[in-house]
C-alpha cells in the first residue's frame, strides 16, 4: 500500500473522557493522524467525537466490534457511515460480515473483520468451546471474509504473515497487540514489535498504552513511526 509510515500509525484513545482525548491529541500535534475510539470512550460521548475528528482532518478508526442480526448491523453501519469514520470493525462472522459491506455501499467507510481477539490464545478458545487454534480459526475466518468482501482484517502481528499471501495486497491488516520492545505487554496475549509488525505484512498498527501512557506521548509515537520507516525501507 502507498502508506507513509505516519499514516500506518493509529493510536488508540482508551481514556475514560473526552476531556482527556481533547488533551491526548493536543499533546500528539501533527505526529499522529490516524486515531481509534473503542468502547470506554464510545460511550463516554466518543461518537459524536469521531465527527469532529473527521471533520477536523484526522481519520477515525470505530472499534465497536458490531455483531448482531443482520438488520441491527446493517442500521448501525449506515449510521457510522454518516459520521465520516474510515474504519469500523465487525465480528468475522458470515452473516454479520453481509450485512455489514452491503450496508456501507455508496460511502468511503471500510469495514474490517475481527478474526480472534488478541488477548485470546488456544487455550482460551477451547474454554470458549471451539475446536480450532487460534491460527486455524484467524484463517478460517479470514478466508470467509475475503469472500463476502470486507475490506480488511483486524488480526495479531503473529497472524500477518500468514494471512498475506492468502489474503493478496487488497485486504488491509491492521494490527493491535503491538508493543516497542521495552513495553509491557498487558492482558495482551499475541504481541509483536512496530518493525515486526511491518514486515510480516501489516498495513496499520494500533497502539495504545506505549504511547498514551508514556511520559511523553509525543516522543512515544514519533519511536514507533521512526521504526515503521526503518521497516518499510528495510
């Protein structure tokens, strides 16, 4: 993808008030463009935020994970698709995934797919009743999603590698789980580093806590791209 490493950055707003976003993004300046709204801010007035982001240039990233009948998401989409986000992630199954890329026709918001959670590893998918590993089940769910047409895949750095070829060039993969070397790494189960990432085929990382936790978040994310460039050109 004709991506600049800046762009491939997207830094998770997980803070508890728009108050705190304002103040994140304030201190973030210009280095970062590209900024996800999860759950704690969703529904702390986070909707309504992801317009003024968009508005005010940045690109949004709705992690909301949507699952339901397909009417419900398909209603929710629509929705989202008004506020100028450019991604929004979904649960990789079938009918949700139709719904879903049926629904956003006609706008710019790509819809991406989450195969496995990253805090979840083999042994938690068995608890979960599933037979499968946590790669078996990434690639199952990777290959339905490519055939009903989602836009991209939310998937560990671990998997990058292995859904790339099987995927082509046309299927974004953005990434979470993903930690500077020196990080910790959290409920985080699935992990890799920012040049890893790039280099086993990931089209975005999302990074939260090593950027909006550090001393100077600023300088946090300007590490992290300045790696991404070292990959890219590597």
């Amino acid at each position: 993808m004709s991506l600049d490493a800046r762009e491939r950055l997207i830094v998770a707003l997980d803070v508890p008030s728009l108050a705190e976003a304002v103040a994140m993004i304030a201190r973030l300046g210009e280095t970062v463009s590209f900024y996800k709204i999860g759950y704690q801010l969703a529904f702390a007035g986070g909707i309504d935020f992801a317009r003024v982001l968009a508005g005010a240039g940045k690109q949004v990233f709705l992690d909301l994970k949507l699952h339901d009948i397909g009417n419900t998401v398909a209603k929710g989409v629509e929705s989202v698709a008004r506020l100028g986000a450019t991604f929004l992630t979904v649960h990789a199954y079938p009918q949700t995934m139709h719904a879903a890329v049926d629904a956003r026709r006609g706008s710019s918001l790509r819809i991406l797919a989450v195969t496995v959670l990253t805090s979840y590893d083999d042994a938690d998918l068995a608890a979960a009743g599933y037979d499968f590993t946590v790669s078996e089940l990434v690639a199952e769910r990777a290959g339905q999603a490519r055939d009903v047409g989602v836009d991209g895949l939310v998937c560990s750095a671990a998997e990058a590698e292995m859904l790339r070829p099987l995927m082509g060039p046309g299927m974004v993969l953005v990434t979470p789980g993903i930690r500077p070397a020196d990080a910790e790494k959290g409920d985080q189960k699935r992990v890799m580093t920012p040049a890893a990432a790039i280099m086993a085929g990931a089209d975005y990382l999302v990074v939260g806590r090593p950027v909006i936790a550090a001393p100077d978040p600023k300088a946090a994310a300007e590490a992290i791209i300045a790696e991404i460039s070292i990959a890219l050109s590597g």
